[in-house]
C-alpha cells in the first residue's frame, strides 16, 4: 500500500462557555483562545483506503513531493525524509498519524494494537481551564465536574502569584475533597517566586505543579520535589526522547508531559515515554487545543502505554462541534477507546470544509 495524494486542510471550531475564551498568561499575550485548531491531513492510497491525521501550522514544502508512492508501512522511513526536507514537527506529525490511521485500517486493526496491545479501555482527562476571576475559577470547576464528571482540573497560572493563589484558594474551596488541581505556570516565575508560591500551594493542599519555573533551573526543580514535597510536571520543552534525559537523570521531575506536534508524531511519542519508563516517571499528554482526531490518537498511544497512567489534558469538552461524525463522549471524565480499525473514527469531509480557515 502505497501513497497517492496528501492533502492538507487548517480548520478552527470554536469553544463555547465555560471552557472559552480559554485565556492563557497575559504577559506572553494571552488574550484568549477561541476555539480548538488543527491542520487535518488526509492521506489517499493506491487501496483506496484513505488515512486522517491532525497536526498543527503549514506545509512550507509539499509532503506530496517527498512522499510520493511512499509505503504507508515506511512510517519511520516517512519521518526521516520529512525531517531531512525540512518540514516542521507540527505539520509532520499531522502525516504521521494519518499514516498510522490508513495502516491499522489496511490491517483491519485499530492504533493501539498496532502499538503492541492495550493496558486500559478508558483514557482519564484533566479538564484544563484559562485564567478566570476567582469565584468565575470556582464555579468553572463545579460546571466541569457535575456536567462531565471530571475529578481532575488544571488552571493557568505564572503571571501574578496573589492572583494565582486566589484562584487556587476559591476552587480548592469548592471541590477541593472531590477533584485534584493542577495548575500549570508556563515556566512564569522565577525559581525564588516559584518557590514562595509552591510553599503556599502546598499549605492549600495542591500536591502537583505544572512548569513552575524553566527546566534549565534544574537545582530548583529538584529543591520544589525533595524538600517542599510538591509534584512537579514538565511540559515546556518536551520534544524528542533526547530532550527529557537530563531532567529524568536528575531527579527534577515526576510526569513528563510530551504531545504529537512537539515531538513530530505518534510513535516519537511513545518513545518519549519508553525513556521516562527507564527511570520509572509517568508522562501525561499535553493538550494543543485538540479536535477529536487528534483526542483519539491521545486515547490509542494512552492505551498501549502502561507508564501513561494519569488524567490527560483536554480541552475537547468546550467545543461546539467537531469534524468527526459521531463526536467523542466523556462519561465520568473518562473516554472510552475507539476500538475499529485505524483510529477508530470517522471523519465528516463537510466538516473540514465548513470549519476551514
């Protein structure tokens, strides 16, 4: 089975309240996102069976030009000669998922058999939410809980710490018995504000920290995990494997959080976490404001992963629509794995066209 034609579309579908505008730190400009975006790329076969995969950005150079009459089985051939073009990981990762899509449908198998076999038929998810006033905070989270069943929730933080611990204090008061928060700075403080702020996190009975201060402060890191007992996540330059040795190796992490576009795909993925698993670390995925593609690829590298264990990120809940035909649905915070052939979904072309930009 070979390629025939890649075809590649930008769609945008947007949020409806309480998940949008979804706003991130305002020093960096977060003025809020509006929906969720995804380069859609469809993969045609001389079969006729077509593979679907969502990455992130443009195609500077046309895939179809590297990749003509490539085999679909090639995947790891398909990323070398994308990288050697000079495509970008975001976009790459978009063919590399439709490959493994057209794949497991040619072998009539779903992804995550293909990857070696499934550990869990329900994927858990952290509902992420933007920074909101505090009550706002508080009561998002209620929504998020009793409409979707979520009992994990993450909040942006690492613009001003008062704020963010407001925002801390207003949702642990709220469901703090029930749900486990997490917020995530973006790398925001330095390490002394970092520290001074997960000291007082702690007291609220926080117990986990997303990218509290840059990776390159790795003493500091360490000092967050050992001595203020705080768990600390690290997504911010999360890539390849190779771009997680040195945190592993030091002991300045407890989940690595890696995701397809940083890494170039699906598989670079899953060796992200081979490596975490040498060290005994658990990874989470990240989410990029993803449609259901891309949420259903999450749920098929989850599967087949035993040292993903955890709630990954979503904000998939506050979208209004989506290009599949039958949308994914969340029961207790949880989604059930596709199980058909490929990713397990289908892609509504009307869709991508209707929501195209």
């Amino acid at each position: 089975m070979q390629i025939k034609q890649i075809t590649a579309t930008s769609v945008r579908i947007p949020y409806a309240a309480p998940v949008g505008p979804y706003i991130g730190r305002r020093s960096v400009g977060g003025h809020g996102t509006l929906g969720a975006a995804g380069l859609i790329v469809k993969i045609e076969t001389d079969t006729g069976i077509i593979g679907w995969g969502a990455g992130t950005g443009r195609f500077e150079t046309d895939p179809n030009i590297i990749l003509a009459a490539h085999r679909v089985a090639n995947i790891e051939g398909a990323l070398a000669a994308m990288e050697q073009a000079g495509i970008g990981r975001g976009p790459m990762s978009g063919v590399e998922m439709a490959l493994w899509d057209a794949l497991g449908k040619h072998a009539e198998l779903p992804v995550y058999q293909l990857f070696g076999g499934q550990v869990r038929d329900e994927v858990d998810f952290c509902a992420c939410m933007g920074l909101k006033e505090p009550a706002e905070s508080a009561a998002t989270a209620r929504e998020y809980m009793d409409r979707w069943g979520f009992c994990f929730l993450k909040t942006k933080a690492g613009d001003d710490p008062d704020d963010d611990l407001r925002i801390a204090e207003a949702i642990q008061g709220e469901v703090g018995g029930e749900a486990v928060l997490r917020p995530d700075a973006n790398n925001g403080y330095s390490p002394e504000k970092a520290e001074s702020v997960l000291r007082r996190m702690k007291d609220l009975g926080i117990c986990y920290f997303e990218d509290p201060c840059s990776s390159e402060h790795l003493d500091a890191l360490v000092r967050f995990r050992m001595e203020i007992g705080m768990g600390i996540l690290v997504n911010m330059g999360v890539g390849t494997p190779d771009t997680v040795l040195t945190l592993l190796a030091n002991e300045g992490v407890d989940i690595i959080m890696p995701d397809t576009p940083a890494a170039g795909g699906m598989i670079r993925v899953k060796k992200v976490a081979v490596v975490a698993e040498a060290y005994n670390i658990s990874c989470l995925m990240h989410c990029s404001h993803d449609l259901g593609l891309k949420t259903a690829a999450i749920t098929h590298i989850v599967a087949s992963t035993p040292n993903f264990s955890g709630p990954n990120d979503t904000c998939y809940h506050g979208l209004t629509d989506d290009i599949l035909v039958e949308p994914l649905k969340f029961e207790n915070g949880k989604i059930r794995v596709p199980s058909n052939p490929g990713l397990g979904v289908d892609v509504d072309e009307a869709k991508i066209e209707r929501y195209s930009v």
